[in-house]
C-alpha cells in the first residue's frame, strides 16, 4: 500500500439528502436555494454514490458502503470530516463546527475497522464540540503522510488548539495558512484547496493570502520530487482540488468528479496521468453541499487483518 494512497475508503449512502442549511453561513462552495429535501434530490444523491462504488470497486479500490437511513444528517455522506485513519493501527474521531452534523458519528464504522482492520487505538476529539473546539478531519487538514505534514487553512473548522493536539498525538507538523476565494470569502475546508499525492499535488496556490506562506507551502509540497500543479480559482470551485489518490492491484488512480475532470487542461491531466489513472466520478447533486469526490471518501491507512475479520 502506497503511503500517501490507501486502497480502501468508506463511502456512505444516503437516504435523505440535501444541502445542509446549518453549513451554508461559511461554505461558499455550497449552493443556496435547496435547503428542503425533496424526493428527487435524494434519490439523486443515493443514486450518485451507488455509481461512486460501483465505479472504485471496478478500478480497484476496496470500497466499504454504509448505509444512512435517518432523516436529519444532512451531511453524512461526507464521513471524512469525522473519521480518519492511520498506518500503525491508528483511528482519529473529529469535533464537527455545525451541531447537526455531530450524529454522523457512528461506531458500527469504528467496529468495522476494528474487525476487518489491525485498529491499535481511539483517539476521540469529539468532546472539544463542548469548549467551541472543532477540527473537520481531513476537510479541515490535509495530510503529507510521507513529510509528515498537516496543511491547514484557518477557518471555523479547523482550530488551532485542536490541530495542534492531533498533530502531537499523530506525528505530523502543522502548516497553517490562510486563504480566500476571489471574492475574499476564506475558504472553508483545506481540502476543496489541495490534493496531495504520491508524485504530484494540486493546489490553488494562489488563495493563500501570504505570499511568503504560499511559497512556503509550495516548497513543501514539491519535496521529494514531486511536481505541483497550480490550479486557478475557477478550477478550485469545479472542485478540482477535491481529488484523493488511491491505491490498486493495478496501480494507483485518482478520483475525482467529472466537473472537476472538465475543468482541467490538457497539461494538467497529462501531469496526473503520469503516474495515475483518473477515475471521475459523476456527482453533481452531491455537489451542490458544497463538497465533492474527497469529502466523500474516508481513506484507510490501515492494515487489513489477514483473515479478512473473520471471528472463530
């Protein structure tokens, strides 16, 4: 398993879906006017990641489905700001910013884990939501799991008392930075900014307030030779920055949606196509939540349990 590339995800489809009205005060990704489910939309969205499996299982990618049956979680098909692993057996459980939000919890997921993956420990970060203290997994960060890095952009949903303590308890060093849209909106969540990979990354460099940061980052990103391809601010609201590389038996993909694959150029794809297979996904209603194919996926950095969890 590549370090940066997990060859497992969960996915979560959802049975009620919408785009949450709790979320939309400090989202600009998020599209305004759907803040009531409606029988299509849902059916839209359950549709579009039946289709997301479907379409990873076929690549490669070992895809753990759950199913959410409850009205009220309008955001739970986004488990990656809940939940994120780590190689060595490590499990990390994340304050949520938006108090609906904070029943996308789910501990049959944990037990899952548990059962088909070596799990050496639970950290639980979840009782900082009580002192106003929320850090949104790999929304809020997003990992160099090979320099050890934590990227973090500053916003309501990532606080730097949590980042700090997660780092600490992980081994990452924090980068914090901060960034804005082109109309001076911060940008929410680190990971409609950034994509990192094994031998590239993508970023819309240009959002990052500092100048002497962005370079900073940018120098960071381009160790170990990998090469940065700068994403421009249109691209990063086609979610273009929205993309997880993941691993196979035959190689690694990168998964992505297909607005964000129509937004680039030809340079730009031919660079990640150097060392992956893109695979689009097409999830245009899930999209309007203001998330898209990385939001959607939970990567496991874990190893797999050699009878595959079997209990005797």
């Amino acid at each position: 398993m590549a370090v940066q590339a997990p060859a497992a995800v969960v996915l979560i489809r959802p049975h009620h879906f919408l785009p949450n009205p709790d979320t939309a005060a400090d989202n600009a990704f998020q599209v305004v006017g759907h803040a009531v489910e409606t029988p299509a939309v849902a059916r839209a969205a359950f549709d579009e990641v039946t289709a997301a499996a479907a379409t990873l299982e076929a690549a490669g990618v070992t895809v753990h489905l759950f199913e959410d049956t409850g009205a009220g979680r309008p955001d739970s098909v986004f488990p990656n700001n809940w939940l994120s692993t780590h190689s060595g057996g490590h499990v990390a459980i994340f304050p949520m910013f938006a108090p609906n939000r904070r029943t996308e919890r789910r501990s049959d997921i944990v037990e899952l884990l548990k059962k088909r993956y070596r799990v050496q420990d639970v950290i639980d970060y979840s009782g900082l939501e009580y002192d106003g203290v929320f850090l949104e997994g790999t929304g809020a960060m997003v990992l160099d799991h090979e320099s050890r890095i934590a990227y973090a952009c500053r916003s309501n949903r990532a606080d730097p008392i949590a980042l700090e303590r997660f780092c600490t308890n992980f081994g990452y060093e924090p980068m914090v930075f901060d960034a804005a849209d082109e109309h001076g909106t911060p940008i929410y969540h680190t990971n409609v900014l950034m994509c990192i990979g094994t031998d590239f990354a993508l970023i819309g460099a240009e959002l990052i307030s500092s100048a002497a940061r962005r370079g900073e980052v940018v120098d960071r990103l381009s160790a170990h030779g990998r090469t940065v391809v700068e994403l421009t601010p249109a691209q990063i609201r086609d979610f273009s920055g929205n993309a997880m590389e993941l691993g196979t038996p035959g190689g690694r993909v990168l998964a992505l949606s297909s607005r964000a694959l129509r937004s680039l150029t030809v340079v730009q794809k031919a660079t990640i196509e150097a060392s992956c297979t893109i695979v689009p996904l097409d999830v245009p209603t899930i999209e309007l939540a203001g998330g898209s194919v990385r939001c959607m996926l939970a990567g496991i950095h874990l190893d797999p349990r050699p009878d595959g969890g079997r209990l005797e």
